[in-house]
C-alpha cells in the first residue's frame, strides 16, 4: 500500500462501496481507504479472499458478490447503509482478461469472449455506475464515482495485449464516465477514471512469467528502473479522488502507468 500520510483522514466519516476489493489493486484501494479513515464494504466472488478482508477491522465489511450480476452493486450499497449508516463513494475495479474465454485480436476472437469480456469488464460498471446514481439522487447528497479503466483503451501494444473487446471495454469506460459526469455534475455526482499499466496482480501472472513482455515492460513504463507497477501505485489517487480534495474534479482520466502513455517503448 502506498503511503496516504498526506492526507490521514481524507476520507473521515465517509462510507464507501469497492466492487472487486477483495484481491489486488482493488485490496489495496480498501486498505488505504481505512488508513484515510473511512468504512468500506468490499466486494469480492471469492469467499476466502472475503472474509480475509472482513479480518482488517470493524470498519470494513466483506460481501460475496459477482460484479457481473446487476443486483450486485444494490446489494453492496444496501450493506453500506445498513452497516455503516451512509454511502458516499464508489470505487469499481472488477475486470479482468477474457483471453481464456476467446478474447483476442479482432480476426481471432470468439463471440463468447466477446461477451464474456464485455460483460466483465463493461456491463459491470454500467450496472453498479447506475446503482450508485440511483443511490446519491434518492439521498439527494454529493457523490465521487471512481472507475477503473487501462492504459490500453488508448495506448495499445499490439505484439503483446491484442486482446480487442477488453480495449473496446476498457475505452467503453472512459466514455461511460465522461459522459456520466458531464450528466450529473449540476448534482455535485462525480465521475473519475484511472487508467494503470502493466500491475502486479493475479491478472498478469502471464504478463509476468513473460521475458518478452517484461523487456516490453522494462521500456515502455520506463519509470522507477521501468519495473512492472504495484497495487499500492494507485492507491494515493483512489483516496484523493474518493475524498473531498477532489471535489472541483469530474470526468478526468488519470494514467498511473510508469510513462506507458508518453513512451514509444524503443
């Protein structure tokens, strides 16, 4: 976890809801959240990574749940008022790769990775962005929705990710949160992007069993000796923009990426 002294109690008094904070960067988005003071519902599918996340304190509650199912973000919500008496903020990281499903160059995919992909990686966001401005509307309160979205919705490298539908999602989700926070932002309901590189998760064990990719690594994020990224990179940016230190900013995008964006990877 990155360190978030600068601002200790960012997020004091504040209630939020992690989709997918139960493994990787998404944990480490909950952990800095409570060291900024504030409560979490996290949500994972995983019962063990669950309840591993419920063993981090009182002001943390854990909730199986699939991102994928629509009533899921309702859910966890409803588990914020219940547990911790408010909602204030959105934090979705749930995705993931659909290359084992038949995701992949556009000459190659199958319609099942397709949808496989795009329900994971798109609907999933739809379905809880929707949930949490159903939610700040009713309660008539400020609001700071925070997507997660990839470097590769506008910075592609072809020899080494040409997974097509998740970048289509990828950018779905930088469409979604622009135009979201364009939409609401006369009702004080903020919409935020981050967009990392290559990080160090379960996602990318075959990014990181890679030579190859790591050498494409090494070049294209070139920052800090041009080392693969770590959860805790994004965590300093998660607090600020879940808290209110942000709230004269909506509809951005923020790459966490090591200089991918800026780099020609030679």
């Amino acid at each position: 976890m990155q360190d978030t002294s600068f601002a200790p109690n960012a997020l004091e008094g504040k209630v939020i809801v992690v989709i997918g904070g139960t493994t990787g960067l998404g944990r480490s988005g909950v952990e800095a959240c409570l060291a900024a003071g504030g409560r979490v519902v996290a949500v994972g599918r995983n019962p063990d990574n669950v309840k591993n996340v419920d063993s981090l304190g009182k002001e943390v509650s854990g909730l199986v749940g699939d991102a994928t199912d629509p009533s899921c973000a309702d859910t966890a919500i409803e588990a914020a008022l219940s547990c911790f008496g408010g909602f204030d903020a959105l934090y979705h990281v749930a995705g993931g790769s659909g290359r084992s499903a038949g995701d992949g160059a556009l000459h190659e995919m199958k319609d099942e990775g397709i949808d496989y992909t795009l329900r994971l990686n798109l609907n999933s966001v739809l379905y809880s962005n929707r949930s949490a401005a159903r939610q700040f509307i009713s309660q008539g309160t400020p609001g700071s929705v925070l997507n997660m979205s990839s470097v590769l919705a506008f910075a592609p490298a072809s020899a080494h990710f040409a997974t097509h539908a998740y970048a289509a999602a990828k950018a779905g989700i930088i469409g979604l949160t622009r135009s979201a926070a364009a939409r609401y932002a006369s009702s004080n309901i903020r919409f935020n992007v981050l967009a990392p590189a290559l990080v160090e998760s379960p996602m990318s064990s075959r990014a990181q069993e890679s030579p190859g990719i790591l050498e494409y690594t090494r070049k294209r994020q070139p920052l800090d000796g041009g080392r693969i990224g770590f959860p805790g990179d994004s965590d300093g940016s998660v607090v600020f923009f879940l808290s209110d230190h942000s709230s004269f900013i909506t509809g951005q995008v923020l790459a966490i990426d090591g200089g991918w964006e800026v780099s020609d990877g030679q």
